[in-house]
C-alpha cells in the first residue's frame, strides 16, 4: 500500500502543478490546445506500449464500453465542464467543487470505514479552504458538477479495466479516444481558431500538460488505483490544490496566505487519518496487480 500511495499522492500533485503552467496557454484556443495536449500524450503512451512489448489487447463488449465511458465522461466532458464553469463563475467555483472527490470516492466505493469517511471530509475541508469558498451562478454550478460526475468516473470507469489493460494500456487507448472527440467539441465551439501555430512558452506548457499532467499523472493514478481502492486513492485528490500552492511558491508566482497553509494541512492530516482505516476486501492483490501493470497478465 506503501507504493500505491505514493504514486497516488505523486499523480495528483502533479495534477495541481498545471496552475503554475496555465498562464503560458492562457492565449491558446481551449479546446485546440486539449487536443494538442491529449494527441501529444497518446503519441507517447502508444509508443511506451511499443517499446514495452505490450501487446494490442481485444477489448470485450464490457471492456469497450468502459473505455469509451471513461473517454467521455472522465477526459472530454470533464474538460468541457471544467472549461465552461471556470468561464460562467471563474476557477473557485469549480475548485471547490472538485474538492469534494474525495468524500465522493469514498461514498461510491461500498461501505466505507468511519476512519476513511471522516479521513475524506476532513480532505474535503482543507481542499475546499485551500481553493477558496466559489460563487458564481446556476450555469456554473450545474457545469461544476458535471465536473466533478467527470472526475469520479475517471476513476471508477477504469478498476474493471486495469486487471487486464494495466495502467500503461489504459491511459493510451482513454487518450486516443479523446482527441477525436474534443476535436468535435471545439469545432463546434471555436470553429477554425481552435488552432494555430504556438509560440515558445505555448509550446512549453503544451507539453508540460502532455508530459507531466497526461502521461506521468495518469500512469501512477491507474497503477496506484487498484492497490488502494477508490476510497482510499481518492484522499489524494486533496493534493491538487496543495500541488498548486507549492507550485506557485517555488516559482515565485503566487505567495500562499494562512489559509491556503492551513487547508493543505487538513489536507494531509485527512489523508493520514483515511490511510489508517481498515483496509477493504476489494482492493486487488499487489501481485496482481503487478501483473496487470507490467501486461503480463
């Protein structure tokens, strides 16, 4: 639980460092840059598939139709809902919303232990104090939830997957699904400006989202998923708004307040309470897993 742990906690921080990146595309096309982000990730994940002698794995009807739910809920409409709330009511909103992944992951995922649930609500808290209490309207409510329908699913959508795809095979067939689909969505939506050519730091932040948010993210999320189980993995969703912080620290662009330090606090101290609950049954074997992982299975 050691490991799945740490590269749940490593995942989503390096989810949270996005904000200290977001300033290089802000100019960018929306939808044209979730594009370039997801095609550029697929290209990599396939090509590590390659290199690792993953072999091509025929999908079952089930399989497929997990697949393609978590391409369209967990990547395109998230991205779409985070998009349009974050327009409608700004970034606070939406953060706080998401805030509640943990409480959430929990809910769904059985009965959770008291330890782990009240483990979640205190990551809610810190979450919710480290982002800021959003207001905004209706519209952005509703696409805030939406969001956050979008983010539990792209956990949820994959446990059934990952025995037999493992981690590396999920994030490039969820990836490439994807790009087909934003695609539509921004043509739609900005029309031909959805492209052109990027400029130096676009370029940068395109593949830091690609890189580093996509591929490195997503791999550890997916591989530490079935150690930990949802309930427990999803404590770490906490650090995103912690990941953000110390981000902006570290570069000099943002100067965290009393409240952000004492919500990334909670944060912590949520996820050390939930880890200590007792662990349930459902939770895959490590050495299945490992299995899985490495497309041995």
């Amino acid at each position: 639980m050691r490991n799945g742990a740490l590269g749940a906690a490593t995942a989503m921080f390096m989810v949270g460092t996005l904000a200290a990146v977001s300033g290089l595309i802000k100019d960018y096309p929306v939808y044209g840059g979730q594009v370039v982000r997801y095609l550029l990730a697929a290209a990599v994940l396939l090509v590590v598939t390659r290199v690792l002698g993953l072999r091509f794995v025929r999908l079952t009807g089930r399989e497929f139709l997990c697949l393609a739910g978590l391409a369209v809920l967990g990547l395109v409409f998230f991205n779409v809902a985070v998009i349009e709330s974050t327009r409608d009511s700004g970034p606070a909103l939406v953060g706080t919303v998401l805030g509640t992944v943990p409480l959430a992951l929990a809910l769904v995922s059985g009965r959770p232990a008291p330890r782990l649930l009240a483990g979640a609500v205190v990551v809610v808290a810190g979450a919710t104090l480290a982002t800021g209490l959003g207001t905004g309207s209706v519209t952005g409510l509703l696409w805030a939830l939406g969001a956050l329908v979008g983010e539990v699913s792209f956990s949820l959508l994959a446990i059934p997957l990952l025995p037999r795809l493992g981690a590396i095979r999920v994030s490039a067939y969820s990836t490439a699904l994807a790009v087909p689909m934003l695609a539509v969505a921004g043509v739609v939506v900005e029309g031909r400006s959805m492209f052109r050519v990027p400029t130096p730091p676009e370029v940068f932040g395109l593949l830091y989202l690609a890189i580093v948010v996509t591929v490195g993210a997503f791999f550890l999320w997916y591989t530490a998923l079935p150690r930990l189980g949802p309930g427990r993995a999803g404590l770490f969703a906490g650090l995103i708004p912690v990941g953000a912080i110390v981000t902006g620290m570290v570069l000099g662009v943002a100067t965290p307040s009393g409240y952000d330090l004492l919500g990334a606090g909670l944060v912590i101290a949520g996820i050390v309470a939930g880890l200590t609950a007792r662990r349930p049954p459902e939770v895959s074997s490590p050495a299945s897993v490992s299995a899985s992982a490495t497309g041995r299975s």
